[in-house]
C-alpha cells in the first residue's frame, strides 16, 4: 500500500509535467518506457493469488481445449473433479459458470494452448500492453501530440499490479479498443468497427462508445463487425440459445466499491439499476459525438467512466480500459480516480487478516470518491477564475 502509494503520487507529479510541456526529447521518452519495463518486469516475477481471476482465466482455457462449455460447467460441480488442476482448485466464486463473453474466452483458450500457467497469460497480457504503447505513439503522432504523453500511459501504477502482477483480461479488450481508436484516426472504418466488436466480445463495457461511431463508420463495416461478434458466439452455443454464463448472478449480487449503485439499491431493482449505467454512458458518448465531429480521447474515456461510476462493482483493474485515453488535461479527473482508488487494495489485505470478502470501510470509499470531488472543485474554481480575468480583461472601458 505504501509502495503504491508513493508510485501514485509520483505519477501525478509526472503528469503535471506531461501536460505542461509540449515536447520531450526522444531519448527521454525512450527511457521512461524503459523504465515502465523494468518495474513491470519486477510484478511479472511475483505469483498471482491463489484466488485471483487469472486461476479462472486457466480453468476456462482449459475446459474449451478439453472440449468443455466454460458457460455450463461449474468447477465446483463433483463431476467435475477431475478437470481441475493444482492452480485450478482455488479459483474464485467455485459454484458459478464462466462470466466472461466470447472474445476473453477464445484469447483463455489461445493462450493455454501455449502453455497453461498464469504465467504464460501474464506474459500475453504483458505483451498486450506493450502493444498499446506502440498504437498509442501512432495515434499522439496523428494527432500532433507530443510523444511523451505516452508516459501517461506506461507510467500508471494500476497498469504494473493488474497486468503485470495480478493480471487481467481487461488488456486485451484496452487494445482492442485503442486499434478500433487509430483505425478511426487514419479513416480505416472497417478495422474501426471490427476492433470495437472483438472489444466489446472481451467485456461488455465499450459497448457504451457505440454512438461514437455513427457516421465514423459505414452500414457495412457495422454488418461485418457484427458478424463477426456473432461467429465468436457459435462455438459456445447451447441448443442454440446465446451464453452468459454468471453474468446475471454477477449484476443480481455482486456489490463493490460502487457507492451510488448501492444508494439507489434499495429504490430500484438491479438489473434496472444496470441498465442505467449503461443507459449514463450512452448518453454520454451521444453527447461528446455532438459536441466534436473531429476523434478525441476524452470521447472514449468519460462514457466508460460514467459507466462505472454508477456500476454494482469498480475493481481497479476496470479503470484498464481508461488509461490508454488519458492523453489530455480534459482527462484530469479520471486520472486522479486511477490514483485515488488505490486505497481499495486494503480489502485484500484485510482479507489475509481472515476478514470476509464484503463491504469496504468507509474511510476507503470517502477517500476514493472525495479525492475526485476535490480535485473537480478545484478545477472548477480554477475556470471560474480565468473566466473572471478574462472577462476583466476584454470589458467595456469607461
């Protein structure tokens, strides 16, 4: 906690000067992508928890190669003994199928077939985020941006301890989605489109940047990408009905760290609730897709942190799916959530103290959302100010 701490306040220091300077030299960058690498490198060496979702990535892996349904077996089912392996017996919430869409299950099943370990999916996950660094040079290049804000990036404490460390999915579907963002840059419609479908086929989430696309992308380009969606579907199909495994389950009665879903739990079913979260950063994506004609981060970034924002669970490996658009002083109050949330790890730690899984100390959640709150009340004060300057300044003489 202390180590990460310290590594978010440094970031947000690096920040300030990403954003106030408008170039650094290559050597420089190069060098703190280097150094990005030798901490992640430092993460990739430690062992995932016994329970993390990564043990679950495997068992999913492993079923589909063993010609299993990841949407239909239960890995606490008796029948299901003899599939588990050592690094299979503990994974997460045993008594619930597979939550995951079809795009994270067919990456599950690549990546195992390679070699069937966490590690060998840390390192895959790894390599997706390497790969993000190098669409994302080509994007600020585009785009006439200063390289360096690569950095803001590469540099972000959660990317080390959820990819390299614990690892995620959510990587993958990040890349996806950046690919479908420098497809739209070079007008590559068809690419856009089909990245955005193999994104949202790894996790639902992106799925709220659909308005983003309208008149981005052809009639056509949408068919494909749906077809496609729709191959990855077949395999899993069961007497021809889609899959969703826990997805129901997970909407019905997963609670964590999501405060205003929990505030309005008690006012309205969840799956209305979700629904709404959905519904929020819809209309949010509609809305920046009027305000700008021309492709910007911040119209990819704040749909999906709406989104979470009124969601039943934010794990900070969720905010993945942010980072690679924090490449703007518009993004400012997404970024400080990146830091802001680290605080949120003392639930692991506290569940080594034999405390069950559950509901988050309020000290946590105050500190979480108030550092945003406080941080958009500053910058709210800041406008306010330059505006009265500005208006000042260009008044009426006598």
């Amino acid at each position: 906690m202390a180590s990460l701490t310290l590594a978010g306040v440094a970031y947000l220091l690096a920040i300030r000067e990403f954003f106030a300077t408008p170039r650094f030299s290559r050597r420089l960058v190069v060098t703190g992508l280097v150094l990005a690498s030798v901490w992640h490198i430092e993460f990739l060496r430690l062992p995932a928890g016994p329970d993390d979702d990564i043990h679950r990535y495997v068992w999913d892996g492993r079923l589909q190669r063993l010609g299993y349904n990841p949407y239909i077996v239960v890995p606490s089912d008796p029948a299901a003994k003899g599939l588990h392996t050592p690094e299979t017996r503990n994974l997460n919430n045993p008594d619930l199928p597979s939550p995951y869409p079809p795009g994270a299950q067919l990456f599950f099943r690549a990546v195992t077939a390679i070699h069937e370990s966490p590690f060998a999916l840390k390192v895959a996950f790894v390599i997706c985020e390497f790969a993000i660094v190098f669409v994302l040079l080509d994007v600020l290049r585009r785009t006439g941006k200063g390289t360096h804000l690569v950095l803001a990036f590469a540099w972000n404490p959660l990317l080390a301890i959820e990819v390299a460390g614990s690892g995620h999915i959510d990587i993958v579907g990040a890349l996806l989605l950046v690919v479908s963002a420098a497809a739209l840059v070079r007008r590559w419609r068809a690419t856009a489109a089909v990245a955005l479908g193999l994104a949202i086929a790894v996790k639902f989430l992106p799925a709220v940047l659909l308005p983003l696309y309208w008149k981005r992308v052809r009639i056509s380009d949408a068919a494909l990408a749906t077809a496609v969606v729709g191959l990855l579907y077949v395999s899993f199909l069961n007497h021809g009905r889609i899959p969703i495994g826990s997805l129901g389950t997970y909407v019905q009665t997963f609670r964590f760290n999501g405060p205003l879903f929990a505030m309005l739990d008690h006012l309205a079913p969840p799956q209305l609730l979700a629904v709404l979260a959905v519904l929020a950063g819809f209309v949010t994506a509609i809305w920046l897709r009027s305000a700008s004609p021309e492709w910007a981060p911040d119209a990819f970034a704040w749909p999906m942190a709406v989104s979470l924002v009124c969601a039943p669970v934010v794990f900070p490996w969720y905010l993945l799916w942010l980072l690679p658009f924090l490449t703007s002083a518009s993004m400012l109050l997404i970024i400080v959530w990146t830091v802001s949330i680290i605080p949120v790890y003392v639930m692991w730690h506290l569940r080594t103290l034999g405390r069950s899984w559950g509901a988050l100390p309020g000290w946590v959640t105050l500190l979480e959302y108030g550092c945003v709150a406080i941080a958009a009340a500053v910058i709210a004060l800041l406008r306010i100010g330059r505006i009265g300057r500005h208006t000042m300044h260009s008044g009426p003489v006598g």
